[in-house]
C-alpha cells in the first residue's frame, strides 16, 4: 500500500473539488464525498435552505449529529453509552488513585 499523497479531484454539488489523500485513504475518501454530496442535495432539494454554504454547515451538523448519536447496530453497542460508562470508569480510577497518593 502506498503512503504517497496524491491529488483527486471530486464533485459535491455540481462544484470541483481537489483534495490529497493516499491510496489507503481513496476509497473512504470517495464514500465520505458520497456521502456529504448526497446529503448537502438533500438538504438543498427540501428548498428551506439557500446558498451552499449555509447547506455546507447544515449538512455537518447532521453528520455530526449522527455520529455522536451512532449505534453500531451489527453488534448492537451504543457508542454513546460506551463514552459515558468509559469517563464513569475513569472518574472512578481517578478517585481511587488520589486517595493512594497519601500513602507515599
């Protein structure tokens, strides 16, 4: 696999776009491309919202939005769920280790 960036030229609503990426990071590239072209025509095609980058914010904040809130349905565990319990755990290690620093 090569780690040799490269210049791809790609298309989000009608307008060119050249970005870098490795040949590693094509594939991904052009799914998120895909991706953020469909859902900025989405968001274009319902007519509430006018000029591009006013869609270009709307469209991240629905990405964003989804993925904080994503589930990974194959193996059913909740992402969100997952961070919370982690910092609980962490909160709880934290507390733990600074009562055992009166011990040295």
């Amino acid at each position: 696999m090569s780690k040799e960036v490269k210049a791809l030229d790609v298309t989000i609503m009608g307008r060119e776009f050249r970005v870098s990426c490795t040949d590693d990071e094509r594939s991904g590239l052009l799914r998120a491309v895909t991706y953020l072209d469909h859902k900025m025509t989405e968001i274009r095609d319902e007519g509430k919202v006018i000029g591009t980058e006013r869609i270009a914010v709307l469209a991240a904040l629905n990405i964003a939005h989804e993925l904080l809130t994503a589930k990974v349905t194959a193996s059913g565990v909740d992402l969100g769920e997952v961070k919370r319990r982690m910092q609980h755990m962490q909160a709880t290690i934290d507390a733990a280790m600074s009562s055992q620093d009166k011990l040295f």
